[in-house]
C-alpha cells in the first residue's frame, strides 16, 4: 500500500527503515523526518506523517516484541513515542494556523 503519493512510498519501505534505524539504537525515538532522511526523501506535502507515525509505533513495538522485551518496558516506551508525536503534531498545527493567520492580515 502507497502510504507517501508525494514519493510513491509504501508501507513496508518506511516499515524496513524503520527497522534499519531501530538495528542500531531499538529504544531511540524515531520521527518521520529520519525515515524520510534514511530513504534519502524528503517530506514534501507531510499528509503522510500521520500514517507515518502509525507505522513507526506499530514496527517498534513488534521489533521490541521480537526482542522478547518485557511488556511493561514495550507499553511504557510505545506510551512515550505517542505522546512525543502528538507533541510534534500540535505543534505543526499551531504553525499552520500561525502561516494562516499571517496570510490572512
């Protein structure tokens, strides 16, 4: 499935990047500016981020449960991906409400 039309990306490209990113680091904290980096892309309308995000917290927790890390450990870790990434989102929308505005006046 094409998750990036921009890039005609799919699912499991940005799945196996992710996996490459985690192979060095699994608890690091992956944001799909480093996918898109990895794939040597670049975000360029970002409506895919959303599912991006998506892909990233399921494929880190199944390389986690791969790993046979302890649930608790997994649960903790995936809760904290989440709320970084809706962190990131608020911000971006507060940015485009603030591009909007300015074009507005």
């Amino acid at each position: 499935m094409i998750v990036c039309s921009c890039n005609i990306i799919s699912g499991k490209e940005i799945a196996d990047a992710v996996r490459d990113l985690l192979a060095s680091d699994p608890w690091r904290l992956i944001v799909p500016v480093q996918v898109y980096r990895a794939m040597a892309k670049r975000g360029k309308c970002c409506s895919c981020f959303p599912n991006v995000i998506g892909i990233i917290q399921e494929t880190t927790e199944a390389v986690h449960r791969e790993m046979a890390t302890p649930e608790a450990e997994i649960l903790t870790f995936i809760t904290r991906i989440r709320q970084e990434h809706e962190r990131c989102e608020t911000a971006r929308m507060l940015a485009r409400r603030r591009v909007a505005a300015i074009r507005a006046a």
